[in-house]
C-alpha cells in the first residue's frame, strides 16, 4: 500500500478525529501525507483542530498503528478505501456522517448500478426468511448487491438467499475484517468474497461492541437504492437502518405481518407512520425504483435533437444549471444535486418541482431526477 494510504489509515487513528475532522484536514492541508508533514502553527489554525488534537497528530504515534493495520490487510488480501479514492462507494459520498475510511475485503463492486438492503430481526421466523427469499430470487434478474449486516435472522438469509441466486452481497460489519460476528457464520462470509464482500469502518482487530452496530447501520442504509425491512421488534437495529434510510432519501419497504406478533411490531408502525411503503410484493420494489425501465447499453440516456435547443428566456441561472447538470447525466440524486450545486435542499426541491410541471425534469423513484428526452 502506498505511503498515502498508510497516512490516511493513521488519521482515523488519531483520537478526537473523525470523519468530519479528516474531511477538513484533507481540505486545509491537501493529503494526509500533508497532514503529518504540517507544522503546529499551521495545524492549530485548522477550525476544529485544538490544541490537543494538533500535538495528537505530531506525535505520530499513530503512523506505527497504521503499519500494523497495513500488515493485517495484505494478510487478508483486503484494501483501504479512502472518501478521495475512486474505489469509495458513490452513494455514500455525499453523507455528511459517511466514514472516511473504508476496510473491504472481496471481489464486489462497491459502485454497482442497483443495490438494495435487506434488514430484519435476529430471531427471524419462516415468513420472514420466505419473504426474504421471494423479494431476492424476483430481484436477481435485475443484477442487484443486495446489502445486509451479516447477523443472524433475516440478515444471513438475505445473504445465503443472494448466494444461492448468484447475486454479488455485501455485509456490512461491526467489528474488524477479520473478527466474522457471529462466528458461526464464517463459511457464508468467506462464500461472500466471490462476488460480493465484506465491508467494515473499523481497522482489523476491532471487536463487535454495542455503540458499533448502529454505525454500521448508517452504512447499510446508505449503500442501498432501497432498504426493506422483513420483520422486526418494535425498537431495535432494522429501524434504525430505516430511520438512516429516510434522511438518506433511500426508498424503505416494511413487509407487513400479523397484528399482535412481536416481530410484526416494528414494519407495522413504520407503515402506520408512513416512514416506509408497504411491500406486498417484489414489483413494488422493481417499479418503485424503476427497475423495470429498459436501459441503454451503455447506461446512459440519449440526447435527442431538440435538447440542444436554447432554453426559454424565463429559466433562471439556477435552473439552467441544474438542467446542464442532468444532461450530463443519466439521472441524480437530489443530495448529489444539492452538493453540485450548493443550493439548499429546501430551494432545490422547489426548483426542481417547478421544473417538473413545465415539463423540464421528471422524478425517478429513489429521489432522483433526469431531464425529459423527446
């Protein structure tokens, strides 16, 4: 591994540092070789970098840390994916609490064009894994990751369900790549590194602890084009992952179950709430996201003759810019939009539905927008 990644791995390290705080370093000083390579004076003048951070840094204590997580990941065959790279999952970049650094481990596309994610609870019973099942084989014909946390219950069956259909399926870990939790699911993990992967923040050696799991979960939510939850308890991990996926402007399923059933308890309420659709059966989801649209064979959209005519004179600066953006494009999610063009969400929903009803832009499921091609 380069010098760079072992610099990069050293900032989340550093204690005090997070995501937000490397973003902020890496913007102020250029890399994170240029971190380490800058003075207190200049390091101390960084907005949130305090003194005690500062000194933190110049220690370097760190950088032979990170030298024995390198050495762990070429064990492994694994790679570090920083927020800069390429490599690093698209769909999370534009998250204000995205890692900035990801551990992977496997064959899989961490920017594959259609992804979903799969939740539930542990103590999954024959409906949940059936449905389970059902929503993965109907889904396999559209080359989708599935997306899940390898536990036990409706996530490992989303995983083994992926195998058995020939689908690529990330997990999504809190703890180390090398520390598989549960253990008992090391043969299916190992089964994952084919076409899929495993995909953690936390360095190899990191043990599964309790304030790790809803992290993790911000992952899975954000990974995914749409996140269904199969069953779950009235509180619990799946909802958090639903509640991700609601910020995240993520479509959320709930798979609906018997009233009075503690494990019905939880997709019930957020239908109630309408914080997620119902799923009542796998077309739902495939229309819902737009799945079942035929594609170009290069996955772009063509541009007829008349979208390069000039716009009407009553378009703004700002909508312009928005339509110059989605040209580019084959379609956007309205938080890549927002970050393109640092308009403020509130402004640029509105924009964009008044594009909308003059016949400019048309909305994709899964908060994403294409210009209308003719």
């Amino acid at each position: 591994m380069s010098t760079n990644t072992h610099h990069q791995i050293a900032l989340t390290l550093v204690p005090g540092v997070g995501s937000i705080l490397i973003r902020q370093l890496i913007s102020y000083c250029g890399s994170a070789d240029d971190v380490f390579r800058s003075p207190f004076a200049r390091l101390i003048k960084i907005p949130g970098i305090g003194d005690v951070t500062a000194r933190a840094i110049l220690k370097q204590t760190v950088l032979s840390e990170a030298e024995q997580v390198v050495k762990r990941l070429e064990k492994l065959g694994a790679s570090a994916v920083f927020y800069t790279d390429k490599a690093y999952p698209n769909r999370l970049k534009t998250l204000y609490d995205a890692p900035a650094l990801l551990y992977f481990q496997g064959a899989g596309n961490l920017n594959a064009q259609r992804t979903i994610g799969l939740v539930g609870t542990r103590q999954a019973t024959d409906y949940g894994r059936r449905i389970t099942a059902e929503i993965i084989e109907a889904v396999s014909a559209y080359e989708v990751n599935v997306i899940s946390g390898l536990a036990y219950g409706i996530d490992i069956a989303a995983h083994r369900a992926s195998l058995s259909n020939g689908l690529p399926t990330i997990g999504v870990m809190a703890s180390g790549l090398d520390i598989i939790y549960p253990n008992i699911h090391q043969k299916t993990a190992q089964e994952m590194l084919v076409l899929g992967g495993l995909l953690t923040e936390s360095a190899p050696g990191t043990k599964p602890d309790a304030h790790l799991f809803p992290a993790r979960n911000r992952i899975i939510a954000g990974l995914s084009d749409a996140v269904v939850v199969v069953e779950a308890a009235a509180k619990g991990g799946a909802l958090i992952t639903a509640e991700y996926a609601n910020n995240y402007h993520r479509e959320v399923f709930a798979v609906p179950g018997q009233l009075n059933q503690t494990f019905s308890a939880g997709c019930n309420k957020l239908i109630r709430e309408n914080k997620a659709q119902i799923y009542i059966n796998p077309k739902d989801i495939i229309e819902a996201l737009n799945w079942d649209q035929p594609a170009s064979p290069t996955g772009e959209h063509r541009l007829s003759k008349n979208d390069s005519l000039p716009l009407p004179v009553d378009i703004t600066d700002e909508e312009s810019q928005l339509i110059a953006l989605l040209r580019q494009s084959a379609d956007l999610h309205i938080d890549d939009l927002s970050w393109k063009t640092q308009i403020p969400m509130g402004r640029l929903a509105s924009l964009l539905l008044n594009l909308e009803f003059r016949g400019f832009v048309r909305s994709l499921p899964g908060k994403k927008y294409a210009v209308v091609y003719v």
